[in-house]
C-alpha cells in the first residue's frame, strides 16, 4: 500500500467516524434550559450545586449515594395510580414518548440513555415530585408513614435537592402529567403552579409568598429553580440600563448615608441592615453574613439585561444626588431617637424665638 492509499483511508476513517457522531448528536435548541453550573461557581462550594439524597433528572441519574430514593419513586407512582385508576403505566409512558425530543432538547447536554431507560427515568422523577407535592397540600395520614416526612430534615434535604439547576425536569412535563391527577388524587382541584408555591414556601416563606402562584404564567416557567426566580421578581418593573454594561449596586451603608437600604460589602453593611430589619441574620456572626454575600458576587455580575439593572440605576443616580445625603444626614444624626429629635426641635425653636426678638429690638430703636 502506497502512500497516497493510507492518505486515502485516514481521510476516509476520520469521515465515517465523524458522520456517526453526526447521527448521535443533537443541535442546540431553543428548548435548552437545564444545563451543569459553569466550574468557576462550582469550586466555590461544591456541596451547594449537588444533590444530597435523591436525582431529579438526567444529570445526577445512578449516582451510587442516591439510589437510596429509587424506592420512593416506586412507592409513589403506585400511590399516584391507586389514586387515579383510569390512569395506567401505559397512559403516563405514552405521554412521556411524545414528547421525548422536547424533553432531550431541555438538556444542555447529550443524554447517553436508551429511549426505554430515559422514559422510565422522566416518569419516575416527575411522579416523584407530584405525589410529594399532593401529599404536602392534602395527604396527612400518608405523611405518618412516609419517612421523608418523619425523618429529622429528610424533607429539607429533598426539596433542597429539588431546587438545584443541575436536578430539574421541564415543567411542562410535570403539567401534562399533573393533568391526568384529579378527583381524590387532587380534592381542591389545585393548579400545579398552586401546588409548587405550597411545595417550597414552608422551607423558604421570604422567598414564596403565599399568592405567588397568582402572579406567574405557568406556561412560561421552565422548571423549578427558574419559578422560585419568578417568585423574586418585584412586580414593579424597572428600565433596563441605556448602556449595555455590568452592574453594581451601591452597598447598604453608601446607601443608608443617601437615605436607602440594600447590598453587602462590608461588616458594617451587615449591622446597617439588620438593625433596619431589612435582614435577618440567622448565622452566628455579621461577619459571616458578610462573607457569604462576598461568597455570591465572586464570578457574578447584574448585566444590563437583568430586570435589576434598571434598579442599579436609580440607586447609583439617588446616591450621587447631595440633597438625598444631606436629609439622610440629619434624619440620623439628629432625628435617630425620640429625644434627640425633641431636643434638635426645642433648639430651633430657641434659636427662632432669639432671632424675633433680635429683630424686634433692632426695630425699636
């Protein structure tokens, strides 16, 4: 074999073997939503992006440390059929195959599972999440003899899990399966929207509130992590920035000098803010606050886009107006407590009744 023949079979070699890969490997999508956390924020805190005790998804599915929770899957699609018995295995599979390209296209990555292993994977998963949901809202009596309910913190560390990136199903899914649950499955014939603001607003109420579900499109929620991130919205909107640029904030003091309260820099940003009641400090020390919050900005940006930029704006442009420092000013140094407001009001009163009578005296003369 001459030279120009192996040239030839090389080329040959490196064609068939890209074209397979072809076959196997799918397009960006649009539908793309579910993806790992980039590795600059994941060496910050491992623990903070990995699930504990159960895999919700593709990505962490057969991890040796969760398979504990495969068995609740089980035990909770019999209670979900038992529930509703005009809906079959057969039914909720068939569901699952029809939208199974949608489905892969969620995830940012190709998922090396067969069709019958990916279908059983979703089915399990998403039932998992609404017979947990429905039995939080409704089932008290299945509560006793559930151990993720008895077990100290064993529902914390679930729905911990269950509100990671890396462990979501799209919600689309949990609605066209949620749909098939009604009657005693479902008494108050509650939304899934409803439900998931019941799901996570016992563990997180600042984040939740209670008709949080109102307000949100369930149509537009892509999962989990992105309908608590709804629920932080405020639901007045700010203009985004005019310029495209990366953002901050002023922190809490230049803040609380100007005559407002809100980010974190620095201890004394902790001590503005708790003794405002803007935060509640659960851990042991300011400092720690301070270096969780410095914790979160590392690698993190407010870009132009966010619906914060708009806020970065107007506190930046309120923080440089004199005339905010200057009330702010004497709001604090002289009106912080009843009696050195008294006593700033009786010397200004002091001071007008002198200058009267100065004039007056000036006049009589």
């Amino acid at each position: 074999m001459d030279q120009s023949d192996e040239v030839s079979l090389d080329i040959n070699e490196i064609a068939n073997s890209l074209r397979e890969q072809l076959k196997i490997k799918k397009a960006f999508s649009q539908a793309c939503c579910i993806y790992r956390v980039p590795e600059r924020l994941r060496k910050l805190n491992e623990k903070a992006y990995t699930p504990r005790v159960v895999s919700i998804g593709p990505l962490h599915h057969g991890k040796e440390n969760l398979k504990a929770m495969e068995d609740h899957k089980i035990m909770y699609l019999q209670q979900f059929l038992e529930q509703n018995l005009s809906v079959s295995v057969e039914d909720l599979i068939s569901i699952i195959k029809e939208n199974e390209t949608e489905l892969r296209d969620s995830y940012a990555e190709t998922i090396d599972l067969s069709r019958k292993d990916f279908a059983t994977m979703i089915l399990l998963d998403a039932v998992f999440i609404i017979m947990l949901s429905l039995n939080i809202e409704f089932y008290e009596s299945v509560r006793r003899r559930d151990h993720i309910f008895y077990r100290p913190f064993k529902l914390v560390d679930v729905l911990f899990d269950m509100s990671l990136l890396e462990n979501q199903l799209p919600f689309f899914i949990l609605q066209k399966l949620f749909e098939l649950s009604s009657g005693a499955a479902n008494p108050e014939n509650c939304t899934l929207t409803e439900l998931t603001c019941g799901l996570f607003k016992g563990l997180w109420p600042d984040w939740v509130k209670e008709d949080s579900w109102k307000i949100i499109d369930s149509s537009g929620v892509l999962h989990f992590v992105d309908f608590l991130q709804k629920c932080q919205q405020p639901t007045e909107k700010h203009s985004p920035a005019k310029q495209k640029a990366f953002l901050s904030a002023p922190t809490a003091t230049e803040l609380h000098q100007s005559g407002v309260n809100c980010l974190v820099s620095a201890i004394k940003d902790v001590e503005v803010l708790a003794q405002n009641e803007n935060l509640k400090n659960m851990l042991s020390r300011d400092e720690a606050v301070s270096n969780l919050f410095h914790s979160l900005v590392i690698e993190n940006a407010t870009s132009s886009e966010s619906f914060l930029s708009g806020l970065c704006e107007e506190l930046n442009l309120h923080c440089r107006k004199r005339r905010h420092k200057w009330k702010a000013n004497l709001k604090q140094v002289y009106f912080n407590n009843p009696w050195t407001g008294i006593s700033v009001v009786a010397a200004t009163f002091l001071l007008v009744l002198t200058v009267i009578q100065t004039v007056c005296s000036i006049l009589q003369l």
